[in-house]
C-alpha cells in the first residue's frame, strides 16, 4: 500500500477502468488525469475514483505531459495502461522520465493477479532510484 499521490492517466476506452481500479488498489490518493490531444478529445472520463482528490485533463503530448503532472505533483506512483501486449510508446516514454515507480497495466489485467504482483509492487514503492516499473499480467 502506498500513502503518496498516485497519478492515474486514464482515457475513455474500458482499459480506463482496468488502470483506475489496479491505481485505487494501491490505497494511495488518486489523481486522474486526461491528456487530450486536441480540444475535441477534452471530455473527462465519466468515471471517478472513491476518494479520488483530483481530477486533471491537459492537452499536448501525452508522455510530456503525464511526465509534467507527476513531477510537479511528486506522485509516489504513475499507473497507466497499454492497449497491446508489448509497451506503448508513452508507457516507454513516462517510464523513462518519472522519478517515481511506474505500474504498466496492460489490456486484460486480472484482479485475481494481485497476490502475485503485490509482493513486487510493495518492494518496489519503498526503492528510491532507479525507478522501478511493473507490469501486470495481461491475457
């Protein structure tokens, strides 16, 4: 469990559910946030997060910016999805810039997962550097 600010970067599909669930797990306070590439693509995910504290949509690239919101919030934890089996380019991007841990959530997580992850999860919050990221189980 972490006691930090977790930033959640969550989109409309229903990988945004997987990724706000697997951030909700930590017991940590979650940031929400929403990269929108353009003024279109601004609608806030409908969902919301029990004891969520903050929701945030900005614009530009998304790696930039979810590196930007991490850093100037020191999140204690970045949780974000892929929608393929292998790293997305901004999991690869975020990964490498945050000075937090990283949770790569991929497209079929499974809840049922968790006692296998935990151990690592939990050992991972309490390293400083490098910064360490996990991946869940995908299907």
């Amino acid at each position: 469990m972490t006691s930090g600010l977790v930033l959640c970067a969550v989109d409309r599909s229903e990988a945004g559910h997987t990724v706000l669930d697997a951030a909700k797990a930590t017991g940590g306070d979650v940031l929400m946030v929403h990269v929108a590439n353009s003024l279109l693509d601004s609608e806030i995910p409908a969902f919301t997060a029990d004891g969520e504290t903050e929701r945030i949509v900005e614009h530009g690239p998304t790696g930039v910016r979810l590196v930007q919101a991490a850093e100037a919030r020191n999140a204690s934890l970045v949780v974000l999805g892929t929608r393929a089996k292998r790293w997305s380019s901004v999991a690869r991007y975020v990964a490498k810039r945050v000075s937090c841990p990283v949770l790569v959530v991929g497209p079929a997580a499974d809840p049922a997962a968790e006692p296998i992850t935990r151990p690592a999860f939990d050992r991972a919050l309490i390293r400083t550097a490098p910064a360490p990221v996990l991946i869940a189980p995908s299907g």
